[in-house]
C-alpha cells in the first residue's frame, strides 16, 4: 500500500556566526574537575568524604599555559559538587576547600 502525505519545503538551517566562530577555533580543551580527581576513580558512588576534595596545590594557570601550548583556544572547566538527593549533606561547601 502507498500512501503520499503532502510535503512542505525544509527550511535552511544554518549556523549563526557565533556557531561559525566557535566551530572556527577547532580546538576546545574540557576539564571535569571533581572529588573523583582525588579518589583515583572514574566513576564516584556518592560516599566521597566531601574533605577529600581540597586542592591544596591547584595551579589553574598551569592548566592554561598548558592547552595554550597545545593550541588549544578554550576550556571548558566542569567542576561537579558531591550530590545524591539521599545524601544532600554532601557538597563542597561541607569539604576543607
């Protein structure tokens, strides 16, 4: 059995200039800094000592010198708190940083 439906013209899609920049940089740096930088883990269950985040020695600048060497353009920093919704007492603003 055939069946036509009418079709109507797709309309162009195209990027803005500031998609255009972005994608012109070519190269963009991510960093997820979070309590599983310190717990030599990838993946946390939540059960983090919150203390255990405290960067004592962070050089943020060492970390740009670094991808503008590299030719990197940007970074995206993400810096995830301890969360789980049955253990809100769990956050960075309860660690020693």
């Amino acid at each position: 059995m055939l069946f036509s439906c009418k079709t109507e013209p797709v309309p162009q899609v195209l990027p803005s200039p500031e998609q255009l920049a972005y994608q012109q940089m070519e190269m963009v740096g991510f960093i997820h800094f979070t309590v599983n930088s310190f717990t030599d883990k990838e993946w946390g269950y939540g059960d983090e000592d919150p203390a255990i985040f405290n960067p004592t020695e962070l050089d943020a600048e060492q970390w740009v010198l670094a991808a503008k060497a590299g030719g990197l353009k940007q970074l995206i920093l993400t810096a995830q708190r301890l969360y789980r919704a049955q253990c809100k007492e769990q956050s960075f603003s309860r660690g020693a940083w």
